[in-house]
C-alpha cells in the first residue's frame, strides 16, 4: 500500500530577506557545474504516462489540526499522459507526490502545469503548486519552497507566486496576478540560493520570479493541489476543481539521493 505522508508544519523563528530577480533564458542551467550526464538523470524523469511508484509517493501536509480532522485525499490518475488531481468535495482536500528521490548540490528541474479556475467557488480556496522540500541531515524539515497558483475564497484575482515555508512562517517572495495558466514551473539552486521561474506556454524565455536563502540541506520535489490555505477553518467545498501536471525533467543535477527508493 501507498503511504500517504500528513504532516502539521513545525515552528522556526529565524526570518530571511528575500532577493528579486529579473529575466533570465534556459542558460539558466548552465550555472550548474559538474552536473551528472544527461543519461544517468534521463531516468527520473518523468512523463506521466504511468503512475511511477519508483519515483513518487503520495504526499501532503496541513496546517491545522481542525483541516486534519477533515481531510479528504484528492484523486489522482493519468489521462492522456498528463498526471490528473482533482479535489474531493464536501471537506479540506489535497492530494500530489513527493520524490523518493532528493538532490544534494545544485540542481535544475521544471515541469508542465495547467490549473483553470473556477471563478464561481468561494466557499472554498483553489491552490496549485511546484514544491521544494528541503530537509536537514537529522530528516526534519527546514524550509518548504513554493511556485504556487492559486485563487483565495472570494478574492476576484487569481495569482502567481513563489516563497517558502520555514516553520510556521511564510516568506512572500513573489507575486503577480494571473488569470489561468499553462506553461512550466522550475526551481534551480546554485549555493546557498534557490531561484523560482516561469514560462507560459508558447512562450521563450523564462521569468525570474525570485530568489529564496537555502541551507544547502537535501531537496525533494513534489507537486500538489488544494482546496484550503492556513487560515481556513470552514470549508463547504461544493465543486472539485482540478490540475494537469506533465514533463518534470530534471535539466541538471550534482547528486541525486536514492535512500528511499
């Protein structure tokens, strides 16, 4: 049977600045040094034309103990060799996968994502997101890095963002309103520092949305929709809303962990 990991965010005290960015194109990656050869990465990536459970387990956390008393798992399968979430009505639901697998050094990984929302729902809230799971050596947590898209309760703007968790503090890095989306998100961290970035489908360079402090610590990567935030504490969840996830490629990488696979 699958695990499906729940967890309740840790509390942090230490607060870092947040450094913008700008434009950059897929050069990007060339900012990764002694990266392993394309082969040895061809085989965590990832098409989405099966469910791969050598890669990828079921995940996600929340934020209280009143969503975990009311949690509904999403549903996910492949269609038409795209990952597929879809939330679960009638409760807090969330469902996505997290790597088996974790990077040490610098890395370079993007993925395809499609989320439309539902500009009708408010009962509840329509969240989309890339995630950066970075751990210290004694396994626990340090710091959750975020792209997100996503659309709060009544709010009439849908947006685009990217941050990190660190504990029970969440650090805005990046913000843009959006009202759909297609297109690819990507993390590459070089250091001390990991960067978030965007391209919208069809288009060619990608944008710098932000970069975020980093202990340097194991990174694992996993994808994820949700249909409530930190503070919410009620939830009709009348509708499903829905995700498309394709294409994770790992474009560089020093070191690639195996520990768990």
């Amino acid at each position: 049977m699958k695990r499906i990991l729940v967890f309740i965010m840790g509390l942090f005290l230490a607060a870092f600045p947040i450094f913008w960015g700008g434009c950059v194109t897929d050069k990007e990656r060339l900012n990764i040094e002694k990266s392993l050869p394309q082969d040895k990465l061809a085989y965590y990536n990832d098409s989405f034309d099966t469910m791969r459970d050598d890669l990828w387990d079921k995940a996600g956390y929340v934020f209280t103990d009143t969503q975990l008393a009311n949690i509904k798992t999403a549903d996910m399968s492949i269609e038409d060799g795209r990952l597929r979430i879809d939330t679960q009505t009638g409760g807090f639901s969330k469902g996505g996968l997290i790597s088996k697998f974790a990077f040490r050094g610098d890395f370079d990984v993007q993925a395809d994502f499609q989320i439309d929302f539902d500009m009708g729902i408010f009962d509840m809230d329509q969240f989309s997101s890339l995630g950066a799971l970075e751990k210290a050596k004694s396994g626990k947590p340090t710091r959750l890095f975020i792209i997100g898209l996503g659309k709060k309760g009544k709010n009439i703007k849908n947006g685009m963002f990217s941050g990190y968790h660190e504990g029970a503090k969440y650090h805005t890095g990046y913000w843009h309103p959006i009202f759909n989306f297609t297109g690819s998100l990507r993390f590459v961290r070089t250091g001390d520092k990991v960067s978030a970035f965007y391209r919208r489908q069809g288009q060619s360079p990608w944008e710098k949305m932000c970069t975020m402090p980093s202990g340097q610590n194991d990174i694992s990567i996993g994808f994820t929709l949700y249909n409530f935030t930190k503070g919410r504490n009620a939830i009709k969840a009348t509708r499903s809303i829905s995700a498309w996830i394709d294409n994770f490629t790992i474009n560089a990488a020093q070191e690639i962990i195996e520990s768990e696979i």
